[in-house]
C-alpha cells in the first residue's frame, strides 16, 4: 500500500533529523520527492500526527513538532505517574518467566549499538526498538491490559522526543541507568524500582527543557 510506504519512509526520514524540529511538510514537495499523489501523502501525513510525528497547523499545513513545545514534558509528567506505578505492581505480580523476560530483554538493549551510520546521528532503528521492548517487558509483569495499552500510547508519542533527548545530553549514562533498573527489579524492590524508572524518565524530559527553564531549576 502506497501509503504505508510512504508513512514509513517520512517517520524514518523524521526520526533520522532529515526534518528539523519545527519545519513545515510540504505536501507537494513530498508528493513530487516520493513520487506519489497529494492524497497518498496525505494520509501517511494524517497518521504521522496521530503519531506525535508532526503537527497539523490551522492554515498553514504540516510541519515536525517543535524541540521546545510543552507537550513532551506534559507527556513526561504523565510517563512518570504511570509507569513507576505499573513498575510496582510488575514486581509484585510478575513471575519467573517474566523475571526470564526482563533477563533477555536487558541482554538484548546492552548488545545493540545506540547508533547506526547507516541512520545518521539519532538513536538507531534497532537500539530504539531493544529500549522499548526492555521498557514494555519491564511492566508487562503488572499483568494489567488497559495500562499496558496507556504505555504503548505514551511511549509512541514520545518516540521523536526521546531521539532528540539523546542528541541533547549526548553524555547520559543509558547503560547504567538501565542496568539499575534491571537489577532493583530481579531484587523485588518495588520501591527502589520505582524511584531508578522516575528518575531515568525525568532525565529524559530535563534534556527537552528550554536552557531558561533548566537554569531556573537548578538555581532553585
């Protein structure tokens, strides 16, 4: 389907920085460049927005989300309600094969490489994918449906954010904080647990702060 192609296509060429933060998507200009009809770019366009990939603007379009618009730390505030508290329940609940699950989970997120020359500066299509499933098994163990469908949306809408966080703090220890992570979880401590998760996701919203914002905070 032409326009599965193309969505996929625009979301890859998005999340590798080809499209800055905050510039517009031209329909004709994608139409021409893919070679497709205004109607096939836009719907892929359409679903990107469902996505949080870009925004529709009144009149003038479509363009990337802005680096500095509210949302992401909106959705970081919503990420670290939920998930510590999906974390505890995971502890409490999950069994030895979600214990197993976690294992392989964190096995496969330290073997891949964060990036990929082949994709540019950005987190890799592979990396990205071994975060998410270490994430998602992490909480799947809370055996709750409607969460887990709440933390599929979430970590959708704030794929884009999180590749321009890795950019931003360039410096960020991924590896041991996931490493916490894993370890505080196969030790059944719900509430060290929960504390490492709250705190590797604000790390991830401060990097997406405006610098006025960040220095406020820290002279507070």
């Amino acid at each position: 389907m032409l326009s599965e192609q193309v969505h996929t296509r625009l979301r890859d060429a998005i999340m590798r920085g080809e499209h800055a933060p905050g510039a517009p998507l031209k329909p004709q200009e994608l139409a021409k460049a893919h070679g497709v009809s205004l109607v096939v770019v836009r719907e892929a366009l359409v679903r990107l927005v469902g996505e949080g990939l870009a925004d529709r603007l009144p009149n003038r379009g479509f363009a990337v989300p802005e680096f500095s618009d509210r949302r992401w730390q909106e959705l970081a505030q919503a990420r670290c309600v939920v998930e510590p508290a999906m974390l505890r329940l995971a502890v409490a609940n999950g069994d030895l094969d979600w214990e197993a699950r976690v294992r392989a989970a964190h096995h496969r997120l330290e073997r891949t490489p964060v990036l990929d020359p082949a994709e540019g500066d950005y987190m890799s299509s592979a990396w990205s994918e071994a975060h998410r499933q270490f994430h998602r098994t992490l909480l799947d163990g809370c055996g709750n449906a409607p969460l887990l469908d709440t933390f599929d949306r979430l970590w959708t809408a704030t794929e884009l954010a999180r590749r321009w966080s890795g950019r931003a703090n360039p410096d960020r220890d991924h590896v041991a904080e996931h490493r916490e992570l894993e370890e505080a979880v196969l030790a059944r401590d719900a509430e060290r647990a929960a504390t490492c998760l709250h705190r590797h996701l604000s790390s991830t919203a401060e990097a997406l702060e405006p610098a006025d914002v960040t220095a406020r905070r820290k002279e507070a």
